[in-house]
C-alpha cells in the first residue's frame, strides 16, 4: 500500500484502504468505464490518455444501474485525476 494512506490511520484496516460507504456508487461508476478513457495521438508522439470519455462513463454508469448524480460526478473527476496522475508516473 502506499504509504501517503498509512498517515490516515481511519482509512486504513488491517492493511487495507477502507472504501467510506458514501463513496461506493462513484467508485462502481469509476470502475464501470475503465474502457472509456479517451486517447490522442499527435504526430510521430506515442498515443496518450487525456482522461475519461463522459458519455462514455454516463452509459456505462446507466448499463450498471448507477445514477451519476452531481456529486458522484464530482468524485469520479477526483479518482480521474489521480489515476491520470498514477498513470504518468
């Protein structure tokens, strides 16, 4: 695990990340567009991933039952940018 969560000692049980319940329909919507990243390719560059499709995200979210709400939008941008983030290390 990485050691940025061991500091936050609520959020972490038996050496695990503890998933608060109100975030768990932004992380099924996250996790139901994993195939929805948008990609761009310019030039002679190797492809990139510029972030998430979001109709994509809203069909997959539908097909799964989730309704994206403004707020479960709001954490899905937030697991975005750190998976971008992740991504690019």
């Amino acid at each position: 695990m990485d050691a940025r969560w061991a500091a936050i000692p609520d959020l972490v049980e038996d050496g695990r990340l503890v998933l608060l319940d109100e975030l768990e329909p932004a992380v099924d919507a996250f996790t139901s567009a994993a195939t929805q990243w948008r990609w761009i390719a310019d030039g002679w560059n190797a492809p990139r991933r510029i972030g998430l499709d979001y109709s994509g995200l809203r069909a997959a979210a539908e097909m799964t039952g989730i309704d994206i709400t403004p707020e479960i939008f709001g954490w899905v941008r937030v697991m975005e940018a750190a998976a971008m983030q992740a991504l690019a290390e």
